[in-house]
C-alpha cells in the first residue's frame, strides 16, 4: 500500500474514532444529551468500546482468510488503543458521575452489583494491553511473551459482553448482535488454524511423495 493512502486511511479512521467523542462533548456543552445524560454517555462509551475490540479480534482472522489484506495488521494497534480510550471515559463516568469519586461507594457497587464486577474486570484487562503497545514494550518483552500477554483481549471482551448482558433488563436483546459477532471471531482462531496446519500437513505430505517417487 502506497505511503498516501495509508495517511489518508488512518486520517479518517482518526476521524471515525473520535466522532463519538466529539458527539457527546458537543451534546454536553449544548446540553442536549437526553433525559438523562449520564446514562447516555455511559452507554454510548461503553458500546464504543465493545465494537472497538470487536474490529480489533477481527483484524487477524480476515488477513489469514485474505491475504491481501494483510495491511489491515497496521490499524490493529490504533483500534485498540481508541477501545481503551472509550472504556476509559466508560470508567471514568462510573467513577466521576455515578459514585462521585467516592471509593466507599465504589466498593460497595463492587460487591453487590455484579455486571459492576464485570465491567471493572474487563477494564483492569485492558490496562496492560494499552502500557504495552508501543514498539519499546514489544522489543523488552520480545515477541512471544508480549504475544501471550495481548491475549487478554479476549478475557476483556468476553468480561465486556458479559457486563452488557447483566447491565440490560432481563428479555432485553441489544447484547446479541455483538455477543454472535465476538463468538464467532473468538471461534475463527482455532478453526483457521486447524486449517492452516492441515493444509501445511499435506503440503509436506505431497512433497514426500513427490520426493519418493524421485528416487
């Protein structure tokens, strides 16, 4: 991919990204955030943040089912990095708008409010990730251990679902789309590479044969 077309693609993935910001800072100041303008943010940021990690599971599986997407692999860390964004503006207004920085109050929604439990664990895994993604922590970790340690990605999505569903009224469906889209990227990884071994398995195979038939 040509050097401008990059800029031009991460320009407007920029732009796409900090639309929701922009969005609730405008609604903020102009006071037209709804009824209720705590829970609009929360949820906004929250879903934000939920769609973020999907695009960003998505990213490996699509560039092994097409090869010719293997640019893709240079907005994964920009994906990811405006998923910890959203979900810190998600925590920050529990912490800020909702218990008002008061850490009894945190404390006690911890333990008696479970899709809270949730939503703090999945954020708690998402902190490491976003310490973790510059060039310098991928050479001082090398490339296996930081590997391993970025698939807590997973645990904080799968955590990140779990928290919409127990946020919601029971009989209330809004989780479903995302929880059938993040299964499904969840359960492409071993199935691709299922694949991609059997199809190196019988690579080598053929070669053998080949090299049999030779002699």
């Amino acid at each position: 991919m040509k050097r401008s077309t990059l800029i031009v693609l991460k320009s407007l993935t920029w732009i796409a990204c900090l639309w929701l910001a922009a969005r609730l800072t405008w609604g903020a100041v102009t006071n037209n955030l709804g009824p209720d303008p705590t829970a609009e943010i929360a949820f906004s940021t929250g879903l934000a943040t939920l769609y973020l990690l999907t695009i960003t599971l998505a990213i490996s599986p699509l560039r092994r089912l097409f090869p010719r997407l293997g640019w893709l692999i240079r907005f994964r860390r920009l994906f990811g990095l405006f998923a910890f964004f959203y979900a810190s503006l998600h925590m920050l207004t529990y912490v800020a708008l909702y218990s008002g920085f008061s850490i009894a109050a945190m404390e006690s929604d911890i333990a008696r409010r479970r899709f809270i439990t949730m939503g703090v664990a999945a954020y708690l895994l998402l902190v490491p990730l976003a310490l973790t993604s510059t060039t310098w922590a991928i050479r001082k970790l090398g490339g296996k251990n930081w590997n391993r340690l970025h698939k807590l990605i997973y645990a904080a999505v799968i955590c990140g679902v779990i928290h919409f569903w127990w946020q919601v009224k029971p009989g209330v469906l809004k989780p479903l789309y995302i929880t059938i889209v993040v299964a499904v990227l969840l359960l492409a990884r071993p199935i691709l590479s299922l694949v991609q071994r059997r199809k190196l398995q019988a690579g080598a195979d053929r070669a053998g044969l080949r090299s049999s038939a030779a002699n």
